[in-house]
C-alpha cells in the first residue's frame, strides 16, 4: 500500500519531534516570538503605535519563554503567557492573532496535555481576561463593544477546540494499540492453551493404545510360559492371541500417528474409524486370553453415541480392564453398561478379596496414576463424570456418568 508525500513528510515530522522535542520547542519559540514582535507593530490605519516597545518586547519575550516549559508546566505556561499577553492590550497594542500566537500555542498544548476539567477552567479564565483587556483598550476605541470582544473569544476557542482534538485522537490511537495488543496477546495464550490441551489428548491416546495392549502382552506372555509344560495347546492358543495383540497395538498405534500427521492431502490414505463399545467383544476376547473372565452386562434400551461418547465410552472401560490386568489379583471382571434418558452409565469391577488391597497392588500407583487420570479427563472433556476406587467388600470399581451428546459442539476424536 502506497503513502501520498504529505503522509511521509508528516510521519518524519512526528519522529523527529519524538526524538529532539527540545529542539522542537526552542524552534516553535523562536518562530512565536516572531509573530509576537510582527504583531506588536501592526496598528489600525491613522492611529499610532504605543510608544513602549522596550516594555511590550519584554514582556512577549517572557511569554513565549514560558512556553519552554509547557511539556512539565502547561498551567504555567498558560497562566504567564495570559498575563503577559493581557498586560501588552492593556498599554494600548492592537489585539491580533500575531499578538495571541503565545496564549494560543500555550492553550492548544493545555488542552492536549491535560484532561477536560483543567482545559475548561483555564480556558474560560484565559478567554475572559483577554476579552476584558481588549474591551477597555485604547487602541480599538473606534470599533463596537462587538467586534472588539468576539474576535479574540474566537480565536482563542480554535486552540482549545484543536487541542482536544489532538487529544482525544491520540487517546484512541492508545486505545487501538492496546486492543491490539491485548488481541495479540490473548491469541498467543490461547494458541499455548490449545497446544497444551492437544499435547494432553495426545499423551492419552496414545497410553490408551501402548498401556492396554503392552498390558495384554505381557499378561499373556506370562500365561504362556506358565502353561508350556502343563498345557502346550492352551499355550499355543494364547500364543496367537498375543500375535493379534501386538497386531491391534501396531495398527491402533499407526491410526494414531497418522492421523498426527495428516496434512489434508486427499490422496493420503483414508483413517481407520475411531474405536467404540462395538469392540467390546475384541476387547473381552483379548483379555481372556491374558487370563482374566470379563462379563459384559447392558441395562436399558441401546440408544445411539456420537462419536465422541463412543469413543471415550470405550477408553474408559479398555483403561479400566488394563488396570485390571495388570494390577488387580482378581481372575474375573464385570462391565455393566446402562442407558437411561440421557446419560450412559459404565461400571467396571473386579471382585479380588479385600485383604489384597481391593483391586490395585500396594505400590502400584493404579488409583493415582495416569491411567485414572486419564480416564477422568475423558470422562470431564465430554461433560461427563468418573470416580474410581477400592470397595469396601473387596475389589476395585470404575463408574463413569457420561451424556448421550457431549456439551461441546465441536468434539473431536481420534483413532
């Protein structure tokens, strides 16, 4: 985008005044008390100057001086130039805006420094005294009570009228650099918060998928050696049930990864659909095999899942059976599954005695691990609800509350 001439001599002006403003003020002073100095020689036609100028120039001088300080002082400033500039009217110098260059300049800083209350009050002080001076002066007696009292009330309400101007532009090019600012940087935060939630569901993704079949595996592989004497063909069996387990964790583990690195190419190979309770029999297959009974039981009239629910319906129970495998010192598990109006209820529980812990070993770290973490944060991502813990009879139980429709409308799921 193109920048007309005027726009660049202009922004230079700016950054120059940002980087020298002293030079600047000394500058615009020097140009002031040149106005001033042409202004005090200007008289109506027939009538004669004052004869003060030592005194006029003097006090012009002082004016414009006090101008110097207008960055630190801009009550000052007006306060002095006023006086003086009132004081030059009242012996008898003609009232001009060559004469009111100092008050004006130092009324256009006033109202672009300070708020609107001061500007108002110095203002209206300012205006007031000037008027009355150019009323009772000498050197427009020949004019109307009028014109001697409108033209410097105007031209002295044009500073003030710029300064708030320049003000209230300055205040909104603030306001638009902190919303932009603040935009920018609550995209940074939740950029990090997005990252952070997708580093999240990717770390239980993928301990859903190597915990469960690593699990498994050496479950089975434990059995397998404890029977290979006893029983070869039992052995043999639980054998190949092994070979389909590390299969299904390679290619659960490949669905993983790839959907990782998708980058929306269409001629990339097509994603396996996300797991759901329809592999329920998988999954009670698998732990069979590993040596522990798992009953499915379901309660109510099966309503359809989004793929959400789904999805994390069967992580739960695939995390719940895992600890089971891996922890507990019971032989057999129960899954009830029941659909009421709007909720699907999942328990899991495995009947181990009591006296071993009631499910987890001692120092296994199942209950505050990242299993039962993992599962609860599933279980809230949805809307859903999950607690998990000993019972008292013996044993260990997962229960989960988890809605028909998650809350979220834009749910995602991954294999």
């Amino acid at each position: 985008m193109s920048t007309s001439p005027e726009r660049r001599y202009a922004d230079r002006i700016e950054e120059f005044s940002d980087r020298h403003p002293h030079v600047v003020d000394v500058v615009l002073v020097a140009a002031l008390m040149g106005c001033a100095s042409l202004g005090s020689m200007l008289t109506l036609p027939g009538a004669d100057p004052p004869d003060q100028d030592r005194t006029a120039a003097a006090f012009m001088g002082v004016a414009c001086l006090a101008l110097l300080k207008h960055r630190r002082h801009p009550r000052v400033a007006v306060v002095v130039s006023a006086a003086c500039t009132v004081t030059v009217i009242a012996l008898g110098y003609l009232l001009t805006p060559l004469l009111l260059a100092p008050v004006m300049a130092a009324l256009y800083w006033l109202a672009t420094l300070t708020d609107r209350p001061t500007t108002r009050a110095y203002g209206v002080a300012t205006m007031v005294a000037v008027t009355v001076a150019a009323a009772i002066s000498d050197s427009m007696d020949h004019l109307s009570l009028l014109l001697r009292t409108i033209g410097p009330f105007f031209w002295l309400l044009l500073p003030l009228a710029a300064g708030n101007m320049t003000r209230l532009r300055r205040a909104y090019l603030q306001a638009v650099q902190a919303r932009a600012e603040h935009a920018e940087r609550t995209r940074e935060e939740e950029a990090r918060l997005r990252v952070t939630e997708e580093r999240m569901r990717i770390a239980r993704e993928l301990h859903d998928v190597v915990a469960h079949h690593l699990a498994l595996a050496n479950a089975q592989a434990g059995t397998a050696a404890h029977l290979v004497l006893s029983s070869p063909q039992q052995s043999q069996k639980i054998l190949t049930d092994l070979t389909g387990t590390t299969s299904s964790a390679l290619r659960e583990l490949k669905a993983t990864l790839g959907l990782l690195r998708q980058n929306g190419d269409p001629d990339a190979a097509p994603l396996e659909p996300s797991p759901g309770l329809a592999r329920l029999p998988e999954l009670v297959s698998a732990c069979a095999s590993a040596g522990v009974t798992v009953t499915v039981t379901t309660e109510g009239e099966p309503q359809p899942l989004s793929p959400g629910v789904d999805l994390t319906a069967f992580r739960i129970v695939q995390e719940a059976l895992t600890n089971v495998t891996k922890h507990a010192t019971a032989e057999a598990a129960t899954v009830r599954i029941g659909y009421s109006d709007s909720r699907l209820l999942i328990t899991v529980v495995n009947d181990g005695p009591a006296a071993a812990g009631a499910g987890p070993a001692p120092g296994t770290g199942a209950l505050h691990g990242f299993g039962v973490m993992g599962m609860r944060e599933r279980a809230h991502s949805i809307g859903g609800e999950l607690c998990a813990g000993p019972r008292p009879e013996g044993g260990f139980e997962v229960a989960t509350a988890l809605p028909l429709q998650p809350y979220g409308a834009g749910e995602r799921t991954t294999p």
